[in-house]
C-alpha cells in the first residue's frame, strides 16, 4: 500500500493526539469506518471534488458525522477539508492504519490462493510469520481468492513475497526462454 | 541469423530447464508508483542498496539510482511496456554488474553483458566484476613506460601514447575521430600475431547501429576481432544503457588489466554518454547545472577514465589492490595496464564547452582534430599545435625518440611561416628549406585509413623527413616515394629495421637510411 509524504504528517498528528488523550481505540474504528465508508464511489468523489466550495463540504460532513464519532475525530476530518487537503483522505487513512499496527505491533500479512483455506492453515501461516518477525504481537491475514495462480499460494508480508503459485513458476521458466542468444540484436 | 541446427535447440532447451529451479525463495518486494520516461519510482524496497539491480515482473532490469524518504527512483535497462501502478518489483540483491571472461573475446555484447552478435552464449568461465568499481589507489600503480602504438605516423611521433595513459581525442563530427581509435585497434594486431595480444574494447554510445556494424565489419576484415570486445548501447538503447555503457567496459579492460595483461578502451563517444546521464539526471529531478548537466558529470567522467592505469610489476602489491572483486582475487597478477581513448565531440569547434574542458582537465593530453585541416586534405587531421601527451615522450622506444624529437617544434614553426609566406615572394634561404622541409613533412604523416604502419617503418620515413633528404622529390610524388623508399628497405636492408625496432640508432643505420633515400629520390627527381 502506497503511503505518501502528506498522508504521514496528518496520520502521526492525530495518532499523538490519540494516544494522548487515550482515544485511540475509537479514532482506529471511526477511521476504519471511513475506509469502509469511502468504497463508496460517490463519497470518494465528493472528497475529491474540487468543485464543491469547502463550506458546503463542511456542512455535508457535520450532518455525515457529527456525533456519530469520536469528538477528535470529527475535528479531525474538519481541519483536513479546512486545509483543502480532502482529496488526500484516502492517502491519510492508510497512513494511519499503517502506523496504528506498527504502534499496536500487528503485523498484516496477504495470502493468495486459488482456492479458498481453512482456518487451520491460517493460523500455521501466522505461526510462521509471528516466528519470522521479531516484536509483533498480532497478525492480520487478508486471504485473497485468485483463480488466475493456477495452485499453490502467494504469501506477502511488509516487503517480503514468498510465490509459491503455479503461475509463478510458470512465468519463471517462460522468462528463463525469453532471451535467445543465438539472434542477432545489432 | 545463424542457422540453428534441430539438435541444438532441444540441447539448449534442456540445459536451461535442467537449470531451472522450481524451489521459491523468499523475495524482498516493492510496489511501483510511478513509471515513465524510462524510470520509476518505487515504494517499498527498504533494503535495496544504491547501484542495485531490481527485476519487474515482466523480467526488466533497473538500477536504483535514487534513494529517498518515502520512495526509491529506478532507472529501467528496458522497455517499460506492460509495467504499471502497482507492479510487483523484486530485489536481486546484486549490485549492477557484468559478467567477464576470456570467451568475451570476439564477441558484441550490451551493456549487462548479454551478447548481441547471435553467436550464443558466451562460452568459458565468466566472472561477476561490478560495473561501479573504484580506481586502484597509488601504490598499486607504476609510470607509463610502455609505449601503445597506434599505428599513425603522426601521433606516434609527436603526441605518443603510453600502455596506462588516457589520451583524448577530439574534434568536430566527421573528420575522423572513430577512424583513429579503430586504427589503432587495428595496429595491435602486430602484437597479437607476436603471441603478446593487447586486448582491445570498443564502446559504442548512442551510436547509429549502422556506424557499430561498419565499425565491427572493420575489425573483422582486418583480423583485429581475435583481440577486442565491443560493447554497444545504440542510440536507441534506453539511457541509462547509454550512460552505464563505458563503465561495462571498463570492468572487462580491468579483468585484463588486473590479470596482469595491456589492454585498451575506447569510449565513443563521452559526449553522448553525458547527454544520456544528463537525461536521466533530469528526470529523477536532480539539480541541473551549467548546459543542463547534473553537477555530478565531473564525477561521472573522472572516476571513469581514473580507472585506467598501469599496474606496479609485483604480483603481491598488486594482489592486496583495494576494491578487487572477490572473484578476481586469486588471478591477480601485476604488470597489467588499461589505456583509454576516450573521444569528444565538439560542437564548432568549440573546446570551451562543458564537457570538452572536463575531460581535457582529467586525461593525460588530447588529440585534436581539425576541421580545416581535414578540409584541406590533411588525413588524418590532427593539429600538431595543440595536441599533446602529458607522459608520452617517455613511452617512446629510443629511436623514435631522437629521430622525431624536433618534428613537433618543427612543424610549428613550418605552421607559422606558411601564413607569413602568404603574403611575399622573395624569401631568404633558410625560410624557404623550413617551408620545404614542412610541407614534405606534411606529406609524410598523411596516411590512409585502415593502413597502419609498424614503429620500424615510420621511423625510417620521418628519419628522411626531419633530415631533409627528400628535398629534391616534388610534393606530389611524395607518398609514392615512401612507398617504393619503404618497399626497397624491407627487401634489401630488413636488418636495419630490425635495429630500428629494438630502439637503436646507430650510425650505420643512419648510413644506410640517408644512401638508400638518396637513391630512391634520384627517380621521383624532375
């Protein structure tokens, strides 16, 4: 997931916050929330809108969400659209539920199958995860279901990618025939 | 393309599927951003080292070349085609390099190494040298003492070239610059019939890949591909290919240099290869300078030719040499050298731009060719006034030495009168032989492409030159004198030769050269 400069600055600013006051568990879930929330394409595209003056998104967002979230919250998202960095939102929630595991030490893993796994399996790739990586305490597994791999699985953790798919192999030994040596290239 | 017998295909297919791995190993991975322009840039990748090689998905390679807070800049050595926001990129947890061996001999190959002659894979042992690899430190290096003879008569005369030296070439487009260096190339074919090969490597930047196969077809014809690599990145190559071009190069002439043997580079051209830099430069967004170039391409040049050198003779200083690459470790031997000719393109003859007063600053003397010169029928076109070798004269073999020792002096000097006699006619004695000696002398060091001569030969020619000995021969008649002179002291008086060659000048060989010139001129005489 692809965090940038901006998304950072504003996520570490109300995390400080959050810890602070001790809010931190309800900031996580209202922004969690957002996330889920902003799948929805038109509330995606009203951040985005640089059409709609920001005292009418102001409006729009105290009847979306005040009182249904954290005080903190709402300031929150209020500051954003009054620095005119709304259409950065998606960036910022990212950014902030990235830091918010690295702070709690959950660690999130995405595993690629073609089939659907049991619970059993998933809790031997926690296992093998929790054992790889020193100083987490907990771990998320996202279990994608990809029919395109053929077999096997894809297991993908921070920077690391262990491809144990078919497909994989196949493209490997496809790559290893793409170069031919005997054809002139000049 | 070379016929490719049935057998051979399925050989190879099996060889490469034996040596297909099926076992996955962990990867370290990131996520492309951003791609364009032939570069990308990538989050994730927290490990990756600068210089580093990376690998899309679509089997690409890239250099990462910048490293920063939130992201990594690559430069791809590909197309980009079928990568896109969110393609995988892997580490390959090596840093850029190319693998070198005695099979490279003969062979066309990229700047990763990979042949594109059609010839198949290299064949022999390869070892992995880095293409980045710093200069050796001033222990392991000695004087130039060798001399490297290009095979003109004009530069090993005047402006010789040491075995170790860095001699630039520069001039306009068209009046010869490549032609030099691949005469050059040529002329070590001598050495190479002896049993005492100087290895040579061509490296073409940015060129029309119809000016790399003339050049390759060239040293084909002449026998000289037994000795040289070419390593080529056209024009249509991605940059980053171009700029990283003549480091490739350099780390196959040090595999040669660093087991003890000569060899010799040529960049051409380092014009192009700054212009390729200065591109991807600008697209990973770092500060230009002066004519748009990043503030680095002093750097980029000098730490390039800084790595041709000659070698100390002891095999155990050379051994401890600072950054060897573990696989060259156990053949190090010392003795080695690395001449390079790196050529500059001028723009009008302009000397003062740029990249032409870097280079001049960092080689060791420059060949400058002039367009005039050229013009005029002066082939090659070398101007002797300003061209010089800062250690040259004491890479010259004894004989040359004493008999072209005032050629240089001379000839200016003829340079300088001939503009004056422009003007009048009555001229005294003394100006009218040096305007005589001059002009004959002109005629000698002409010479014509793809003919060089042996140090024997030239120095029997410039002997008659500097004495005045052809004094009676008409100017027009003077190649066809050198000829038959020459042609006449091969067959009667080889020994002479021979003498000369070992670097004597004796007075029986001045004898011999003053009665034989004599005779010959009595024939051209009106």
């Amino acid at each position: 997931m692809a965090v940038s400069k901006l998304g950072n600055r504003y996520a570490k600013s109300i995390m400080d916050l959050a810890i602070e006051q001790g809010t931190l568990e309800e900031v996580n879930k209202d922004i969690t929330q957002l996330k889920e929330d902003l799948s929805n394409r038109e509330l995606f595209l009203f951040f985005k809108s640089p059409i709609i003056t920001p005292s009418k998104k102001l409006s729009i967002l105290k009847n979306l969400f005040e009182g249904k979230v954290n005080k903190l919250t709402y300031s929150f998202y209020e500051i954003i659209v009054k620095k005119r960095r709304e259409g950065h939102i998606p960036e910022i929630v990212d950014a902030f539920i990235e830091q918010y595991n690295v702070h709690k030490k959950i660690s999130t893993a995405v595993v690629t199958t073609a089939v659907p796994i049991n619970d059993e399996l998933v809790a031997k790739i926690k296992g093998i995860i929790k054992k790889n990586k020193k100083d987490v305490s907990e771990v998320e597994i996202e279990s994608i279901i990809d029919e395109s791999i053929l077999g096997g699985f894809i297991l993908k953790y921070d920077d690391k990618l262990y491809d144990y798919s078919i497909a994989g192999k196949l493209t490997n030994l496809q790559k290893s025939f793409l170069v031919n040596k005997y054809i002139k290239e000049m | 393309m070379v016929e490719v017998r049935a057998e051979e295909i399925s050989a190879i297919l099996r060889e490469q599927l034996s040596n297909f791995k099926s076992a996955s190993e962990l990867e370290e991975v990131g996520t492309v951003l951003q791609v364009g322009d032939g570069i990308a840039r990538i989050y994730g990748l927290t490990n990756a080292q600068a210089g580093e090689l990376v690998e899309f998905e679509t089997g690409v390679r890239a250099i990462v070349l910048n490293l920063e807070e939130d992201n990594v800049g690559v430069v791809l050595m590909g197309s980009s085609k079928g990568i896109k926001e969110g393609s995988t990129v892997k580490r390959t947890n090596q840093i850029a390099s190319i693998p070198v061996g005695e099979g490279l001999v003969g062979r066309v190959v990229d700047t990763l190494g990979k042949p594109i002659d059609g010839k198949g894979p290299v064949t022999g042992k390869t070892y992995e040298l880095p293409l980045e690899r710093k200069a050796p430190g001033v222990i392991y290096r000695q004087p130039v003492t060798e001399p490297l003879q290009t095979g003109i008569k004009a530069i090993d005369a005047m402006i010789p070239i040491g075995r170790g030296q860095r001699e630039l070439i520069i001039g306009d487009r068209q009046i010869g610059k490549t032609a030099i260096a691949v005469d050059t190339i040529i002329n070590q074919k001598e050495f190479f019939d002896k049993g005492e090969p100087v290895y040579c490597i061509y490296v073409a930047v940015g060129q029309k890949s119809s000016t790399v196969a003339g050049v390759a077809k060239a040293f084909e014809d002449a026998g000289a591909m037994n000795y040289t690599v070419i390593v080529n990145a056209s024009a249509s190559d991605p940059a980053p290919m171009q700029f990283y071009a003549p480091f490739a190069g350099a780390a196959i002439g040090e595999f040669f240099r660093d087991t003890g043997r000569p060899a010799l580079i040529v960049y051409d051209d380092l014009s192009k290869q700054a212009v390729a830099y200065r591109e991807v430069s600008l697209l990973l967004k770092r500060p230009p300078g002066r004519e748009a170039y990043p503030g680095d391409v002093f750097y980029l040049h000098s730490r390039l030719l800084e790595r041709a050198a000659k070698i100390i003779e002891s095999d155990e200083i050379a051994a401890q040499m600072n950054d060897l690459p573990d696989a060259l470790k156990p053949m190090v031997k010392g003795g080695g050298s690395l001449t390079a000719l790196p050529i500059i393109e001028t723009q009008a003859s302009d000397v003062s731009a740029y990249i032409p007063t870097n280079v001049i600053s960092i080689t060791d003397g420059q060949i400058f060719l002039d367009a005039n010169l050229f013009n005029s029928g002066v082939r090659p076109a070398i101007d002797v006034g300003i061209s010089v070798s800062r250690v040259g004269g004491s890479a010259q073999i004894k004989s040359m030495k004493k008999v072209a020792g005032t050629l240089k002096l001379d000839q200016a000097q003829y340079r300088e009168l001939e503009a004056f006699s422009k003007f009048g006619s009555d001229l005294d004695a003394a100006t009218k032989y040096t305007l005589d000696k001059g002009a004959r002398n002109v005629e000698i060091l002409k010479q014509k492409q793809y003919s060089p001569y042996t140090v024997e030969d030239q120095i029997a020619i410039i002997y008659l030159g500097t004495q005045g000995l052809l004094r009676d021969v008409p100017l027009n008649k003077v190649k066809e004198f050198e000829g038959t002179f020459l042609t006449y002291m091969k067959e009667k008086h080889q020994n002479i030769l021979d003498t000369l060659k070992a670097g004597k000048l004796t007075d029986e060989v001045k004898d011999t050269l003053a009665k034989v010139g004599k005779e010959v001129a009595r024939q051209y005489t009106s």
